[in-house]
C-alpha cells in the first residue's frame, strides 16, 4: 500500500471509528500527539485508549479530508471536522516507519469551532 492509500484507509477507519483498523496502520512504537489540546499518548496500546476515549466523547465525530500530501515517509493532511454541532479545520502531520503511522500531530482550530445551525 502506497503512503496515500495508507492515510485514505486511515481516515476512513477515523470515520466509521474502527478502533481496530485505526490500530492496525500504528506503528508499535506511535505516539499520539494533539498540541492544541495538549494531550499526548505513547504506544500503540495507550494511542488506542486515548483514541477509544475520544470515540467514547465524541460519537458524531467525523472528518472531511480538505487536502492529503504524501511524500516517501510522511503525510500532511487538511481537514475539517464536525460533530453535526460545530466544526473545526485543522491538519495532521504524520511520519512513517516501515509502512506504519509513527505519530500522528494534531494542529486544530478546535478551541474556535464553527457553531452549526440547524
């Protein structure tokens, strides 16, 4: 799988909220990294807690990829993010070891999401 297929189907996990597939396509050694909200997990195991967690607060929560850039090693992905309620833009930095996510950086605007109207 090259690195855009990699990120489509990671993304799409994010969307459905597949624990599992999410979790497949980390690296052992991952480290989740969301430097708007300061909060930070190491390893695979903890990655997917945190990220259980942030199912468990958010179930609505879904993404719209905005732009997705790939080089070798790394991609860069723009998205806006919505919970049917308010929505955020923001953009993921990721590296990759051995065909795996090794971080996944959040940069968001999420401290000034949108309000959406009905």
């Amino acid at each position: 799988m090259n690195v855009r297929e990699l990120i489509e189907q990671y993304n799409a996990a994010w969307n459905a909220q597949d624990l599992e597939a999410i979790h497949a396509l980390h690296h052992p050694d991952v480290v989740f990294e969301n430097h708007t909200a300061d909060e930070r997990a190491e390893g695979a195991e903890a990655v997917r807690e945190h990220i259980a967690q942030i199912f468990r607060n958010n179930p609505t929560l879904r993404f719209a990829t905005r732009s997705l850039r790939t080089g070798d090693d790394f991609a860069v992905c723009e998205w806006t993010a919505s919970t049917g309620s308010k929505e955020w833009d923001g953009i993921d930095v990721f590296p990759l070891r051995d065909g795996l996510i090794l971080r996944k950086d959040v940069y968001s605007s999420s401290h000034r999401a949108r309000v959406l109207r009905d």
